[in-house]
C-alpha cells in the first residue's frame, strides 16, 4: 500500500492512498482522482519522505519541528475542520435541490412544515429571500463532499 500527499492546483493538500505508483497514475489519468475541498482533477504528488522502521525508532521533539511543518500542520488542521463543519451542515440539512427558493418561501410563511434545508439558488433569488425576511446563508460547496468520500 502506498500513502502518497498529494495537491491539487488550488494547493489543497490531502493523502491518497494506492496499492501502487501505477495504481496512482492510472487513477490520475483516468480522472478519478479528485480533491476532497475544491473537486477540482489536476492533481500531482507531493514530496514526501517514506517512514522506514528499522527498529530503533526515536520521538520527535518539537523544536525539531520547522515553521513551515507548522505553517502546513495548522492550515491542515483548519480544512480538516472546515470539511467537518461542511458534513455536519450537509447532514443536518435536506437537500431539496433547484426547489430551494419556492420551498423556503413556503416554510417562512407556514405552508410547509419547519425544517432546516439546503439547495440552489441565483445571488438574486437568495438577496430576494433575505429582503423577505427569510434567513439565507450562502454555502458553496464543492460536489464532491456530497459524495461518500473512499
């Protein structure tokens, strides 16, 4: 099994894992590689060091950690949280998809029962919805984390 870092050309960062380099690269070429933030395919690896365990293996100290480990381990830990707050939206939300207009209009004057719920709308049906008084957040969400992520 191979654990490759990889970026997309938005320089989003995340791991891959593949039971080989040819694996990989067939995966890469056939575009079924995509970034879990943006979706976007243009993927390439990163470098990356190969853990070896000879046996003697010693802890790191964190003065031997670099600024930019830190830099990197921090914008990391902030799309990971990101990610996690875009699921939990994703699934505490109903998707009711290009109906999303008609049916909050609906829901804020009584003609559909209460419930929180996401979908598509123009920047001017949205600027509509809040000039009614009805709450709007705008979320863009990339297609793919509304996939089942492997």
């Amino acid at each position: 099994m191979k654990v490759l870092d990889l970026q997309c050309v938005h320089e989003h960062v995340f791991e891959g894992w593949f039971a080989s380099e040819e694996d990989f690269l067939a995966q890469r070429e056939a575009s079924l590689i995509e970034c879990p933030i943006c979706g976007n395919q243009t993927i390439s690896k990163r470098l990356s060091a190969p853990r070896l365990n000879f046996g003697n293996a010693r802890e790191t100290t964190p003065t031997e950690v670099g600024p930019q480990t830190l830099e990197a381990r921090d914008a990391a830990a902030q799309m990971g949280k990101w990610l996690a707050d875009a699921r939990r939206v994703l699934a505490m939300t109903e998707d009711v998809g290009k109906e999303f207009v008609p049916e909050a209009r609906k829901i804020h004057y009584g003609e559909a029962p209460e419930r929180a719920i996401r979908g598509t709308a123009t920047a001017a049906d949205a600027a509509a919805l809040i000039e009614e008084g009805i709450q709007v957040v705008t979320l863009d969400l990339p297609e793919v984390l509304k996939k089942t992520l492997q």
